[in-house]
C-alpha cells in the first residue's frame, strides 16, 4: 500500500514536472521566435533604409551638374551667414 501511494505520489510529481519542463520549453522557443522576427525587421529596415540612400543619391547625380551643385553650396553658405 505504501509503495502503491509512493509510485502514485512519483506519478503526479512527474506529471508536474513535465508540464512546467513544457511550458519553460514553449516559453524559450516564443523567444526566441521573436528575437528573430526583431533581427528580420532590423535587417529588414537597415537594407531598405540603405536601397533608399541609393536611389536618392542616383537621383540627385542625375539632375546635378557642377554649376547647380555651386549655387547650392553657396545658398547653403548664405543661409548660414
């Protein structure tokens, strides 16, 4: 009879054990899902923010000949005066 309700006893102790192990488990793997999903966004912006410096830049060497890059270095001087 003892042993009975000792084994009983180690039943219900693993059954708890295991449930926390699972949940402890689910919690670090919700981590790091969204640690990943953080560095996705970040490299995401980083790569987008980078293409739009680019585009930008391509964009202003197009329309920007030496005389009109003059005149805007001298407004800018101006206006700082």
């Amino acid at each position: 009879a003892a042993a009975e309700a000792e084994a009983a006893l180690m039943v219900e102790k693993a059954g708890v054990d295991s449930a926390a192990l699972i949940a402890r488990r689910q919690k670090m793997a919700e981590e790091k899902i969204a640690a990943a999903e953080r560095n996705a966004i970040a490299d995401l912006r980083a790569k987008t923010a980078t293409a739009a410096a680019m585009a930008a830049q391509a964009l202003i060497a197009q329309g920007h000949t030496a005389d009109t890059d003059a005149k805007i270095v001298d407004s800018a001087i101006a206006q700082l005066n």
